[in-house]
C-alpha cells in the first residue's frame, strides 16, 4: 500500500490568482518560481509553500480551493485528471 503521488494529467489550463476564485486540481506546475499561496477551500485560511523552484510540479489537490493573489509563482499551470 503507497501513496499515489503524480499521475498524468489530461485536463489542464492556466491558473488564475485570485483570493474568490474556486479551483479544483491535481496538482499544479510552476513556471516561473516564487511563493505559492493556497487555500485549501473558499473559507480556509491560506499557506504559503515558499521559493517553489521554475519547472516545478507541486503535487497537490484543491477542491474548490484558491490559488491567492499573494502568489508570487508565475505562468501557473493546473492539472486534472
């Protein structure tokens, strides 16, 4: 028994940052690095993953979460599958 940790994604587009937008994904991949700052749902108090390198793929799922304007990660990808 292991954790499934990355997996193909086969629905993907590009993130919005936004503290009221909902976002479901996967994970997400990090073009250009910085902070990422999450919340884990719509009423959630955010976290910040600090100095996410470029080329990165963050292994995470968010179901209606936020990807929050504090974000200092750019060309953000989403991933679903």
């Amino acid at each position: 028994m292991g954790m499934k940790v990355f997996s193909s994604g086969v629905n993907f587009r590009d993130a919005v940052k936004s503290d009221t937008t909902a976002v479901n994904c996967k994970a997400i991949y990090v073009g250009t690095g910085g902070d990422l700052v999450l919340a884990q749902s719509t009423t959630a108090t955010p976290v910040t993953f600090k100095g996410i390198a470029a080329g990165s793929f963050v292994p995470i799922e968010l179901k209606l979460g936020r990807i929050m304007a504090a974000t200092t990660a750019a060309d953000l990808v989403i991933l679903d599958w």
